[in-house]
C-alpha cells in the first residue's frame, strides 16, 4: 500500500469519516513509516538550514555564570548581521525587507534608541507614544477615504504589532459586538480559501467558525457563493486586497455591499496593499475602491512595517466608528492591581516601535510613498513580461506586483524550479493549491539589474530542471509530500516538527 492509492481510495468519503480514518491509518504501517522516514529527513534538512552558527559562535542553553563582555557579545551580533545582510541587501527576497536603504535604516535605529526604555501602557510616563501612535492611525485613516467615512463620519483604530494581530483584533471586535447586539453565541466569519491565515488563526483563539468560499479562475472570491453563504450567525465577511498568495484584489465592493445588505460586519485585509494602492490610484493605475468610500466596509488592516517601510513589529486596524472599536478594548474595574486596560492584545509594549513607524512616515511623506509605488509597479511590469516570455510558465490571475508562478506543463516540477531558484541565492515563497511560487516585488528589487538577474536565473532554473527532472533534496520533495498526503494532521505534524526545530538549542 502506497499514499496514492491510500489517497485516492479514500477523498470522495465525507470528512467526518476520513478523519476518523486518519487517526486509524496512522497505525498503518506503510504510511506511518513513510512519514517518520520524511520527517527524519525534514529534520536533518531543517537543522542544517535553520541553525547554521552551530560551531561558529557558541552556544548557550543556561545563564552564563559570570556576565560576557559587551564588545564580545556586539562583535558576535555583527558578525552574524553581517552573513545575513547579503541576501535581502542584493534584492533575493521574496517581500520581507521593503525598503533596506541604509539611511532609511540607520534613521529608523535612531528614532528606535531614542524611545527604546518607552511603553504605551504607561502613557503617563510616555505621552509621546500616544502622540506616536494616535497621529500613526489618523495619517493611515487619512489615505483609506480621507480619513471620513462615506457618511462624514470619523474612521479611528490602534497600533498593532502586525498583520496579524490587526486581523486577530478586528475579528475578536465583531465576535464580541454580535454576541451583546445581536445575541449570536455561534458566530461564523465568510472568508475566501486564499484569505491570510490569520483569519484561520483568529478562528482557532476566538471560536468564529470558517465559512470558506472558492476561488473563480482568475484567483479571486466568488461573490455569488459569499451570498449563498450569508446566515443568522454570520458576524463579518472578508475580503482582501491584495491576496497574499496571488495578489489578487478581490471584489471589495461586491462583498462589502453584500454585507450592508445584511447589516453585518466586512473587513478589508490591505496588510499587503494599505500602502501601495492609495497611491498607485493617484498615479492613474485602473485599481479598485478598497476604503471607507465604501459604505459597506467597517473595517480594515493596513500594515505600516511593509509597504509603509516602517521597522517590524507595527500594523493598524481601522474601524468606521468609535462605537465598534470599543468592543475590541480590554478593561477591567474589580482588580485589586487598581484599574487596568489595554487596546490591543498585548500589554507592555515596544513604543521605540511607533516611534520609529512616526518617523518612517514623516520622513518619507506623500510624495515618497508616491515615487516608491511607481518605482515598484514600473519595475513589476518589467519582471511581468519577463516571465511571461518563458513558455514553460505562467502566472496565475492579474495581479499588479505580486506574482504567483507555476507550470504550464506536466513534466516540470514548479517546486523543482523553486529549489534552483534558491541555489542561485533567491529567497522566494512556495505556494500550493494550486502548485506554485510567488515574489513580492519591493524597493529592494527595482535596484539596476536586479529584475534582469531573477528573469535571468528563471530562465536558467526553467532550462536546468527540464534537463534534470526528479530531484530529491531541497524543498520540492518536502512540498510534493504535503501536496499528496490525504491526511492533514501529518502536514500538520510535519510542521510542528519545523517549530521544534527553531527552538532547539
């Protein structure tokens, strides 16, 4: 017995039974040891490439028992800055480092020492993180309707510390504003299969169950299936703009007048696009209303650590009124530690990190976000037709800067050309359903040359693998494997396995 035709025997069943199937088949013999056997590999693949200063720098699993001196301990940081830096600095990266200029960074480290001892939750102690902060999400609000909603009224949210608590946060203010207004106890969110997992996330930490929606071809959400979705307990619908996986924006007006329609919550996840498609409607490109222009959207995530070209660690959440927002407040009156409430999830947190978001936007201004967006799609057209004159490939849908590549023939494996790609010092993001890799184009990649150097590299991984099919290192087998395994709780092991490995000493 083999996994493809254990497979095939078994995904017509409904789901409830190939679960209970999957915990029997884990005893199966033929299955359990091709696992163990993939997951011992995954983990010598995954030591090698996750923890490369074994034996370089030393290690330490216990305090030290008498301090390290300073120098000792920057000269280390430095040399392990230094190995890291050639990557991203060079343009190999999939997203991840959106700007990178040094003087952008070395501004930004500035802003950052400056505030590095300050926490908004002590606003007394530091009333300049909630200058930071409250100006942050007025500029933000500003650029997603003006900073009014289609009715006049003011837009308002909070700093997050990412995407994905913006995402979390919304999703835990419509739990909690269906539950006291309308009473549901079994709220459901409508949510498109290539909606960001976070949703997925917000759905396992706040028990909102998943009403997912197909793509149509063109990698978009069908707005008919949303529709026939639509019952008692539904709190929000989601749309996204773009997608992660394929850049697609999706049908923000459709689904936000879906959701007046029905006096429920829709929330625009632009974590990805916040920043690039405000300003790339001023340029003249054909985009869509994705804000509060819309009457329909209550809701949005606009990451400022991406495209904003803040430091790490900072995102917003906006809402249409003052009202909503109040359900994702936290307080509490009967502690005996006196009084206590937080906005977001967390409590203490960075404010260097607002700090340094205040300044990223000051400094750059409208007129920066504006270059570097016509910086990013012109050069987005370029790889765009570089791609498209490779006849093995192909990209999927039409998406502005995000490229989501695969195979337009059988006989080449796409995850094959990823692992040439990274050979080549690419560092790119493999996808499936369906089967594919994507990059994020940023600043990084309209240096000179560099869009020439990865349609060139392309074209070579493209050329080597239809020379070489059938390689069994690198990640293609590791994606071949959970593309194929019908029972998700081993991916899901596999993965966990990954976690463990970034924790081990």
């Amino acid at each position: 017995m083999n996994i493809e035709s254990i497979s095939k025997n078994l995904s017509w069943l409904p789901k409830p039974v190939t679960r209970f199937l999957e915990k029997r088949m884990k005893n199966v013999p033929a299955v359990k040891q091709m696992v163990e056997k993939e997951n011992d590999k995954l983990q010598a693949s995954l030591e090698h490439s996750l923890k490369p200063y074994r034996g370089k720098f030393e290690s330490f699993a216990a305090l030290p028992q008498m301090g390290i001196d300073r120098e000792k301990i920057l000269a280390d940081i430095q040399k392990m800055h230094d190995q890291e830096i050639g990557t991203w600095e060079k343009g190999y990266v999939s997203g991840g480092i959106y700007n990178g200029d040094k003087d952008h960074i070395d501004f930004l480290n500035k802003a950052y020492a400056l505030n590095s001892q300050s926490n908004p939750l002590h606003s007394d102690i530091f009333p300049s993180a909630t200058k930071f902060e409250a100006e942050i999400v007025s500029m933000v609000a500003g650029m997603m309707g003006q900073g009014k909603t289609s009715d006049g009224a003011q837009i308002v949210g909070c700093v997050s510390s990412g995407g994905t608590e913006s995402i979390l946060l919304a999703m835990k203010t419509y739990r909690d504003r269906a539950r006291e207004e309308k009473g549901i106890t079994a709220p459901e969110m409508i949510l498109c299969d290539s909606a960001h997992t976070a949703f997925d996330k917000a759905s396992h930490y706040f028990g909102i169950k998943q009403i997912r929606i197909p793509m149509k071809d063109d990698f978009s959400i069908d707005v008919e299936a949303a529709k026939r979705a639509i019952n008692r307990n539904t709190i929000v619908i989601v749309g996204s703009a773009p997608t992660f996986p394929h850049g697609i924006i999706d049908d923000i007006e459709a689904l936000s007048n879906l959701a007046l329609q029905h006096n429920i919550g829709f929330h625009t996840d632009s974590c990805l696009g916040g920043f690039l498609i405000p300003f790339a409607e001023k340029l003249g490109y054909k985009v869509p209303v994705i804000d509060f222009r819309l009457p329909g959207v209550t809701s949005m995530s606009v990451d400022t650590h991406k495209y904003g070209y803040a430091a790490k660690g900072t995102s917003v959440v906006l809402y249409r009124s003052a009202e909503l927002r109040h359900y994702q407040y936290y307080t509490t009156t009967e502690w005996p530690g006196g009084l206590y409430f937080s906005p977001t999830i967390a409590g203490s947190r960075p404010g260097a990190l607002s700090a340094a978001c205040w300044a990223a936007m000051l400094s750059i201004g409208e007129e920066g976000y504006l270059r570097a967006t016509k910086s990013i799609l012109e050069t987005a057209d370029y790889v765009r037709k570089g791609i498209q004159s490779i006849p093995e490939l192909e990209i999927l849908g039409n998406p502005l800067w995000i490229f989501a590549i695969r195979s337009k023939v059988d006989t080449l494996n796409i995850y094959e050309v990823l692992d040439q790609m990274a050979a080549k010092h690419w560092s790119l993001n493999g996808l499936h359903k369906p089967s594919c890799f994507h990059i994020a184009l940023t600043l990084r990649h309209t240096q000179p040359g560099v869009a020439d150097r990865f349609i060139n590299d392309l074209k070579e991984s493209v050329a080597y693998v239809k020379a070489n099919p059938g390689n069994k290192e690198g990640l293609a087998p590791v994606y071949g494997l959970a593309a194929t395994l019908p029972f998700r709780g081993m991916v899901s092991d596999i993965l966990k396995k990954y976690l463990d490995v970034v924790y081990t000493v």
